[in-house]
C-alpha cells in the first residue's frame, strides 16, 4: 500500500518526466531565500506554513518565467509599434514562432505556476489551525495566480487543458484541450472566489507585493473586455501607422503615422460569447474597483508612477516583486530596456528594445509620455565615449536642439551650465541603436548589475480606467454613455499633460468608432511595454491588417508581416505527443 509520502515522491517522478516543477516547500521570498526543496510534510499546519506555499507559488513568477528573460518579451515582441536590433529582437518579433523558447515558456511558464498552485491548495486546505480569513486570503491568493496563467494561456494559445488538481490527488496529466468558452468560465470562477476572499489592500492582514482582491476585481475586469471585444461580429477601428519610411535615393525618410480604417474580424473561438454581456461585465466591474469597492486605488503623479519606491502604491495594483542581485529573483530585462550602466553612467550593455517612430509621433510634444517617459540622450561606452560622443532621440529640431546645448527658437548657444550641455558631441541616426526608450524600468537600486529589482506592472489602475472607458462605450451607443467614459479616458490623458479628448468641436470622438479607436490608441500610449499592445490587436480582430499595413519591415528592419498562422502561437513539441489528448498543433504550426 502506497503512503502518503510514497505517493508524493511517485508524483515527483511523473512531473520530472513530463518537465513540469518539481516543488515543495519555501522559505519567503522577501527574506530573499532560494526556495530549496522541501517535504511538504515538513511545512508546518500553521499561518507560516499556508504562507510558505503561497509564497513558494509567487516565486513561479520570477523563478520560472521572468529570471531567464523571456518573460516579458514573451509578451510583446510581437506587435506593431515595439522594435530592435534584429539580433536581440529574435525570432519571435521577426514572427518566427515555431520552436522558439519565448513560446515554449508561454505555455511551460503558466502550466508550472498552475501545478504549484494547485500543489499549494491541496497542502492548505487541510490544516487545522487556521483562522478563517487567513485560509481564505491564502486560498484566494492562489486562485488568483491560477486565473492569471490561464488568461495567458488562452490569450497565446486558444483551447488548452485545465489542470484542477495534481496527480497525488487523483489528477490526470493526459487532459485534453478545451473550448475557449469553458476555459474562460474557469478563469471568471477562480477570479469571482479570489475578489471574495482576497485581503483588500486597505485590510490589516494585507502585504505589500501580494495580490489583493482589487487585483483579482481588476484582472475579471480585463478578461470580460477580452471577451467581449473578441466576441464582437463587426464594427470598425481607427488605428495610426502604415508604411514607416520611403526611400530618398539611398536615404530613408521616415514618414508620419497615416489614419487607416479596419473592419475587425470576430476572433475564432468566441462566436458562443455574447459580447454586450461582457462588455456590460467589464464596464461595471472595472466601475467598482475605480469606486473602491475592492479597496483604495488612484493615479499617481506620472513622475512616481514607475518610481522603485512606488512599486505597490495606490495605482500599481499587482507588480512584479524582484529582487536585486538575487540569482533566481533578480531579472534581467531592465538591461534591455534602459542598460546596464558602468561607473561613468555611460551604457555598459544592454538598451536594446524600445518603441517605434510611429509610436512616438502618436504623442503631443508636451506629453509627459514622451518627454520625461523617454530617454533623450544617452552615451554607449562602445560606441559613443570612444570618440568623446552621445545618442540622442528623436532626431527632430527640439531635440537636436537641446542635445547640442540649444534651446530656443532661434538657435542661441546656451552658456555649459545649461543642463543640455555636457560637452558631448550627440548625434542622432536611423538605425536600430536609436529607438524611442521608456524610462518605465529605469528606477533600479543598482543599474550597474546585471539582475535588477526591477519591477514589472501586471495591473495599473490606468488600466482599469482604460477598461472601463472601452466599454462603457461598447455597451450603450449614446451621448451620455460617452461622457461618462470619457471622464476616465481623460484621467489618464490629463495626468500625462496631454489635452483632452473632447465630444465636439474638431478633432472629437463623439461617435462609437472614434471613441473606441481613441481609447485603443491611449492603451497603445499609456501601456507601452506592459505587454499589452499585441493582445488588444489580437482580441479587436484586426492584427492582421495593422501589422500587414507596416508594408514588410519597420525603420529599423524588423520583419512585421503576418499571416493566419500568426493569430495563435504554436504548442511546444514538449506538450504535443507527450501529453496523449493533444496530438495536433495550433493551424499553421508543426
């Protein structure tokens, strides 16, 4: 007869085989411990026990998906207005998804953290000496995390396998694919149980870095939006871009986004979904997070929004808790976003991914999105300080002016204590080391190593604001509806110092198409680099057509033409064969 520890070590085995975690216990992450192997008969029946395993499931997060750099390219190279050299862009961004590690980890990454989770409900839910809210908060906890690697797996993938349980308690790892519907019904079952029992951020027992109940009120909030603008038959976008540069003999002259017209296409898999139910749902649940019903959230001063120190304030609702210098949970990406830095404060390594010209012609140029959310001068100890030189961007007459130590109109030298002028001599080309980069991950305590505290934004309040102002507008096509969406669209345009949008006058947006275009445009703005933009292209039906409309490659090369196959990224051979109810791909992929 099999013993309980028997079973577990049976269950061990079967996982390594299969590639999946194999887990204990933990030590918490915030004391800054790996999280070694541990029985888990040896995790105590006690508050630090059900805390160690709701821990050891965050540490997935770092651990597992974001400490070897393919979390977060894994979730946004793929679109229209991000860009870099094409060595460091990979395959992915060039839309080469087959046998790539950043797909195979979309799907390894959000199975691990299910299993771990699941591993973790099964030891909780037994122990005896729990009070009732702390049972539930940690059980809340997990379904949360459940939910959010599901929401990621449908969204890359389609129809994919619930895991309820584990093996050791009965669970089968040959589960077939399910329908897009039922997985989603899953996804809105763990978030409605999370919001219930979750702390709020404003209760006693609530910590800091931990997921809240307006974390999970949020996320349902993003997931009927998804649902109902993928369910969506017809309708018609608004979007900026096309053709980026012409040529001008052997010079390339970069154009201004053009306004095209697409007519969004119903996502396969969500016909059965009724899109006014779920934009309903996603209006009034994004309605009572923003009224405070799951705690207290706001806006920030854009200057603190992306402040290390800020990392768990009122508008980052669920943030990435990384640690520096720490070898499983310290990250990597920060030096692809904003460098790696040596003790001059020139750029060592690194800065690499950024955002098209496109994107940054979207913007007013007193936005603060663009002129404290990009970085204007740079010095590469490569290739700038070699010649006494410096980078700069864009390559427009303000910026030309001030990175040469000019600063009005008419081009009047500026005496050295001018902060513009360091002596540098800075220059500005059309090439992939001079892309608009965001400041969003800068704020580390140690830009000089290589694995940052830098924080990754899972939810902002932003968002929500945006959600609810997308729908509001879908679900009822009036004046009225409008004004009040319009109301939380404008909260994040004026907190950036960018003008408002108005319902009359010129340039309004006082019709259904305008507003819905404008609200798409904003999340493109606002959640630049949160791994969003290629997911709201993919849910409104229209992916296809802005990405084809680039016309082949960007400024800077990179390949952005897609077809079909595209819509969906491939299952990894490690999941097809060895998992026996899969035995086919996604359409288009091996």
């Amino acid at each position: 007869m099999l013993t309980k520890k028997n079973k577990t070590y049976i269950t061990y085995a079967l996982l390594a085989l299969l590639g999946l975690p194999v887990i204990g216990g933990c030590a918490k992450m915030i004391e800054e411990k790996k999280f070694d192997f541990i029985e888990p008969e040896s995790i105590p029946d006690s508050e630090t026990g059900a805390d160690q395993w709701v821990a050891g499931t965050y540490s997935k997060l770092l651990d597992d998906m974001f400490r070897w750099n393919v979390f977060p390219p894994a979730l946004e190279f793929d679109c229209d207005y991000m860009s870099g050299p094409d060595w460091s862009f990979g395959n992915l961004g060039a839309g080469n998804f087959q046998n790539n590690d950043y797909t195979k980890m979309t799907w390894e990454g959000p199975y691990n953290l299910i299993h771990r989770a699941n591993l973790a409900i099964e030891n909780i839910t037994p122990m005896k000496t729990l009070s009732e809210p702390v049972k539930n908060n940690a059980i809340g906890q997990l379904n949360f995390l459940k939910a959010y690697a599901y929401f990621l797996l449908v969204r890359a993938f389609g129809e994919v396998p619930i895991h309820t349980i584990t093996v050791n308690a009965g669970g089968d790892i040959n589960q077939p694919r399910q329908p897009i519907p039922t997985v989603y019904a899953h996804i809105i079952d763990l978030l409605t149980q999370a919001e219930t029992m979750m702390y709020k951020n404003t209760d006693a027992g609530f910590q800091p870095g931990r997921a809240s109940a307006g974390a999970a009120a949020s996320l349902l909030a993003k997931v009927y939006v998804t649902m109902g603008s993928g369910a969506l038959a017809t309708g018609n976008v608004n979007v900026r871009g096309g053709v980026p540069f012409t040529m001008n003999g052997t010079e390339k002259v970069f154009t201004s986004p053009a306004t095209f017209t697409v007519s969004k296409k119903q996502l396969a898999g969500y016909a059965s979904l009724n899109a006014q139910e779920y934009f309903t749902k996603a209006r009034d649940k994004a309605l009572e997070v923003i009224n405070g019903k799951y705690g207290a959230y706001a806006l920030l001063p854009y200057d603190q929004v992306f402040l290390r120190a800020n990392r768990n304030s009122s508008e980052n609702i669920w943030t990435l808790q990384s640690v520096a210098g720490n070898a499983n949970y310290g990250v990597q990406f920060s030096a692809g976003y904003t460098g790696t830095y040596n003790a001059k404060g020139n750029i060592e390594t690194g800065l690499w991914w950024g955002m098209r010209d496109h994107w940054y012609k979207l913007f007013e140029s007193k936005d603060y999105r663009i002129v404290r959310g990009v970085m204007h001068r740079w010095i590469r100890q490569g290739g700038d300080a070699s010649w006494g030189g410096g980078s700069y961007y864009p390559n427009n007459e303000e910026w030309t002016r001030k990175a040469k130590g000019y600063t009005n109109s008419s081009g009047t030298f500026v005496p050295p204590e001018s902060p513009f002028n360091d002596g540098a001599n800075y220059r500005s080309e059309k090439s992939a080391d001079f892309l608009a980069y965001l400041t969003k991950y800068a704020d580390v305590s140690d830009n000089k190593i290589e694995r940052t505290d830098a924080a990754w934004y899972f939810l902002r309040f932003a968002d929500v604001l945006l959600i609810y102002a997308e729908a509001a507008n879908e679900v009822e096509n009036s004046g009225a509806a409008r004004a009040a969406a319009l109301a939380k669209l404008n909260q994040v345009r004026e907190r950036s110092n960018a003008t408002p949008h108005r319902l009359t006058g010129d340039g309004n947006i006082d019709n259904q198409v305008a507003f819905r275009s404008a609200v798409l445009e904003e999340r493109a703005m606002e959640l630049a680099l949160e791994g969003d933009r290629r997911w709201d292209l993919i849910r409104w039906g229209i992916y296809l057509d802005v990405m084809n409309r680039i016309g082949g490659v960007d400024e800077v090369g990179i390949l952005k033409s897609r077809t079909d196959k595209h819509l969906l990224y491939p299952i990894p051979n490690t999941a097809v064969g060895v998992n026996t109810n899969i035995t086919t791909n996604n359409p288009g992929w091996n």
